[in-house]
C-alpha cells in the first residue's frame, strides 16, 4: 500500500505541474493579450488570446498518438518524462518572447509555437498519466486513487490563480499588464525541471511490466489496431464532449465571463474562481470513491442529468451576480455536478482497452474529443458575445452535456468489464 501510495504521489506530482503550465495561459490571458496582438477592444483581444488557446488544442491529437504509442511501447514513466520537458521548453518560450509593439506579427506567431509545443505535450500527458495513477491503482479503490490525476489537474489550474493573486496584491495590474505577466511562465518551466526529477525516480506499473514480459507491447501498427475496438473509441468521445466542454466553461472561462459579463473586477473574479476550484479540488476523491461504491456509470448520468437542466439557469443567474456569496454558490453548484464526470472519467477510459494499447486508447479519442469541443470552449462564448447572443453558448453546452448523456446511459458499466488487472 505504501509503495503503490508513493508510485500515485511521484505520478500526481509531475501532472500537477504540467497543467500548472498549461492553465497559467487562462489566468493571466487578461493582462498578456494587449502585449501579443495589435490595438484593439477587450473583448476582440481576448478573443485573439481565446484562439491561440483553441488552436493549441489541434496539437493534443498529435501529442495523444505520439506519446500513447510511446507510452504503450517504452512505458508509462519514460512518456511522463518526455511530456514535461516539452512543456518546459513552451512556457519558458513564451516568458522570453517579445510583444506586439516590439516585433509586430511575429510576436503572436511565436506565441501560437509556444503554445502548439504545450498542446503537444498536454495531449500525451493525460493518456499517460490517466493509464499510469490507472495501473497502479487497485481495482477496490481505483475511482478513488485515479480521480488524484484531476486533483492535481485542478491544482495546477488553482496555483495558476494563486500566483495570479500574489501578483496582483504585491505588484498591482500595471506591473502585471506591462511586465509581471511573465513571472508565472518562468515559474512554471523550472517547476517543470523539478517535475522531470520526480518523474524518473518513479516506478513502472505491474500491468507494462507483465505486458513485456508476455511481449504484447511489440505491435506494428498501433492505430490500425486500436481501430479494433470502434465501441471503445465511440464512447470515449461521446462521453468527453459534454464533460469538457462543462469543465472548461465553469474553470477556464468562469473568470473571463465574471469580468466580460457580469462586470466583476479582474482580482474579483480571480479570487472568487479559486475559490471555488480549491472546493472543487477537495471533492473530487470523494466523488472516485463514490463510483467504487456504486459504480461508474450513475455518477456519470448524475452529471449529465444536472448540467442538462441546470446550465442555462446557472449561466444566466451568474451573469447578473452582484455579490460574492451569490457568484461563489452558483459556481459551486455548476462544479460539483461537473465533478461527476471529472473525477471519474480517467478511470472509465482506461478500464475500457487492453494493457497493450491503454496509453493510446485513452489519450487519442480523448485529445480529439478535446480539441473539437473543450479547446473551442472558450472562443464560442467570446464569439457569441461579441456578436450580441451571448445566450447561444448555454444553449450549446446544453447540447454537448445531452449527447454525452445519452452515451452514458447505454455504456456498459466498465467497473464490472475492466481490462485492467486486479493486482
């Protein structure tokens, strides 16, 4: 139990700062987007800032087959470890790239390599980080121990805020909007380093270890034969699309939408937004442990269910929040139906492959699933807004949650048919 409890740690670690560097770029979008595109409104530059974000999820497909194969052939650690270090490299490019007034266009190009090498290493990550705190866990507690890869997840988004409200208490938004928004970028690529280390001291899981040993891990042609099992790629898919684009609507999005929208100040909004990610954080081991008790697929209908009835009405009460007891609530009540999918839906991918093709079976559908619906998130509901119908983007998380519903109410209830070891 101690060995396996380190293993989970030493895993949980390393993506807590991968996605500590991926969700730094949300955070302090607000003040860096005058810095990297030309002169323009709030909102047209946030949306410019919202694209480059979107387009660095085109790379997650790519990052999720070159680090699944990778993963599913070398092991699970050695892709954990190539991951980080490509994060590393984006965040600090992005610290040392000049701005808009200093270099023109090429500023904004930069920034999108950056952030194309960050959607490249992300896309690898979660499959092998899911399949890893997956493996090692043990198949009584396993919801319980892989709901920790969304733990640290919303850890990295919840520092993110919390270097963002250092700064702006010690530094103040001119010293953040000219030249303090680069802080947490540095920060990030050397907490990057740090996570590497960790990384290689930890231990491969049973599950590629007794794959090797049988030799299944030698397949030629992983993608043709991950085309096998078209029900398991089917239902990944169906069942991300309503869950990330929930996920990054009321994490990601929450804190623009509560100053483009609702008119709350930047450090407002900040704080009332990790605020609530710190209580989403909390639960969601309690939530894994619940889908161990009675299975994965009623936590998952139990979100779906709620986000279907409760989006429009919590979207719309929010944008007319005037006091921070009212938007807190209301975001709260948003994530803790969200955490049905969250907490959980690591566990539910990797129960569904073989041991020789988990790594890609969980990341590939997952980072296209991603890339369609949670990378173009953030950018829909700007572009709704600017156009005056900022209601059309309830409406449209609302149907993505629905079609996920519906794949969770006719898939299989994979902590009976898991495909993963006990042991």
């Amino acid at each position: 139990m101690t060995h396996r409890i380190k293993s989970i740690f030493g895993g949980s670690v390393g993506n807590l700062v991968e996605w500590y560097d991926w969700y730094v770029y949300s955070a302090f979008s607000l003040y860096f987007a005058k810095v990297f595109f030309p002169p323009a409104s709030q909102t047209a530059q946030l949306l410019n800032a919202a694209a480059v974000f979107a387009v660095g999820f085109l790379m997650r497909p790519v990052g999720g087959w070159l680090m699944g194969r990778y993963a599913d052939r070398h092991g699970r650690r050695a892709a954990l470890s190539a991951s980080v270090l490509l994060m590393c490299f984006g965040s600090l490019m992005i610290a040392a790239t000049p701005g808009y007034a200093r270099i023109g266009m090429a500023s904004p190009a930069l920034l999108l390599v950056a952030r194309l090498l960050q959607g490249l290493s992300v896309g690898g990550e979660y499959g092998a980080s899911a399949t890893y705190l997956s493996e090692m866990a043990g198949a009584r507690l396993r919801g319980f121990y892989s709901s920790f890869q969304y733990v640290t997840l919303i850890s990295g988004q919840l520092i993110a805020l919390v270097v963002l409200l250092v700064l702006q208490r010690t530094l103040g938004n001119a010293a953040l909007e000219e030249w303090a928004w680069r802080i947490p970028f540095v920060i990030g690529g050397a907490l990057a380093i740090a996570a590497l280390w960790l990384r290689r001291s930890i231990d491969e899981t049973p599950s590629f270890r007794a794959a090797i040993t049988e030799g299944s891990t030698a397949i030629r042609s992983p993608v043709r034969e991950l085309l096998r099992y078209p029900r398991q790629i089917a239902t990944v898919v169906g069942l991300t699309a309503g869950g990330t684009v929930a996920f990054y609507t009321f994490t990601t999005y929450a804190q623009k939408f509560l100053v483009n929208s609702a008119g709350w100040s930047k450090a407002d909004a900040s704080r009332i937004s990790a605020l609530t990610l710190l209580v989403f954080m909390l639960i969601q081991p309690l939530v894994g442990y619940i889908s161990d008790r009675v299975g994965r697929r009623p936590v998952l209908i139990s979100f779906g269910v709620l986000g279907l009835f409760g989006t429009v009405p919590v979207m719309t009460a929010l944008a007319a929040a005037r006091d921070e007891g009212t938007a807190f609530a209301l975001l709260m009540s948003a994530l803790i139906a969200v955490s049905g999918y969250t907490a959980i839906n690591a566990v539910v991918k990797a129960e569904l492959f073989p041991t020789e093709l988990r790594a890609l079976g969980v990341a590939l559908p997952y980072a296209v699933a991603v890339s369609l619906f949670g990378g173009t998130a953030e950018y829909l509901a700007l572009w709704a807004k600017s156009v005056g119908h900022e209601t059309w983007y309830f409406w449209y998380v609302t149907a993505c949650i629905a079609m996920s519903l519906a794949v969770y109410a006719t898939m299989p209830e994979t902590q009976r048919t898991s495909t993963i070891s006990d042991d």
